[in-house]
C-alpha cells in the first residue's frame, strides 16, 4: 500500500459513485485487455517493440527499484511491497547496482551549518547531521 494526498482523495470523492468500487465494475480480464492495447498502441507508435514486454508486475519492479535508489533503505522498500521476507527484496539492491552503477561510490551533496537556523533548514530539507568541526556542524543528503 502506498500513501496517496488529502487532494487525490477529495478528487476520488468527487467522482460518481456507481458501485463501491472506485473505478467501477470492470473484471481483471477487461483491465488486461486494456493493458495488452494500451501497450500495442504505444509500441507501435513508439516503434519500440520491448514496451509490448512491460507488465504491472514490471511497474512494481521499478518502483521498488528507485524507492531502493532514493532512500538506500532495503527494509523501507520490503514494507512497500508487503514481503515477509528480506530475501524477497534483496534482488533490488541487485538491479540498482546495475541500473545506476552505483555499490560503494555513493555520492552526497554537503553542506555546512553554523547557526541554529541554518541547521533547521537542512534537517528540514532532508539533510543528515554527520559530524562537528571547529563549531561547524556537517550535514550530508544523497544527490
């Protein structure tokens, strides 16, 4: 499950209700349909074959992949994807790797801060407090 905004809620209260389902009554065969001539349509449009491959599962591989790139954080991604076991969410660290060329070079913008406010900003901007030098706090945030 994923969080959604108080604005994509109110605009989901505002469409009509037919039944309890959100987006009406339309069976799993009616949406894989969709998919197959939405994805037939856009690949020929595209003249790009390999989007005829791209399935819902291979949108969650994805997902599951940048939130492992942004956040660097495997158990983050393992509650994303409600796995019970850890080994299930390994493969991510894997494909990241090779997606992005990234292992040990992790890369991460720094910053400095000297007042109680300029450390305030950062905190609030996402950075992570590293270490102190001469009264100087440093801060770090992956790019």
């Amino acid at each position: 499950m994923l969080r959604i905004s108080s604005e994509l809620i109110n605009i989901l209260n505002r469409l009509p209700k037919k039944s309890n389902r959100i987006f009406g009554e339309i069976s799993p065969t009616t949406l894989r349909m969709n998919l197959w001539h939405s994805r037939k349509r856009v690949a020929h449009k595209l003249s790009n074959p390999r989007i005829d491959k791209i399935t819902f599962h291979s949108l969650r591989h994805w997902k599951a992949t940048m939130e492992y790139h942004q956040t660097k954080d495997i158990l983050h991604v393992k509650k994303i994807l409600g796995h019970r076991s850890i080994q299930n969410t390994m493969q991510y660290i894997d494909i990241e790797h090779a997606i992005f060329n990234s292992g040990s070079n992790d890369q991460f913008t720094v910053k400095v801060a000297e007042t109680v406010e300029e450390v305030c900003e950062l905190v609030e901007a996402g950075f992570e407090h590293v270490t102190d030098i001469d009264q100087k706090k440093i801060f770090r945030k992956r790019k």
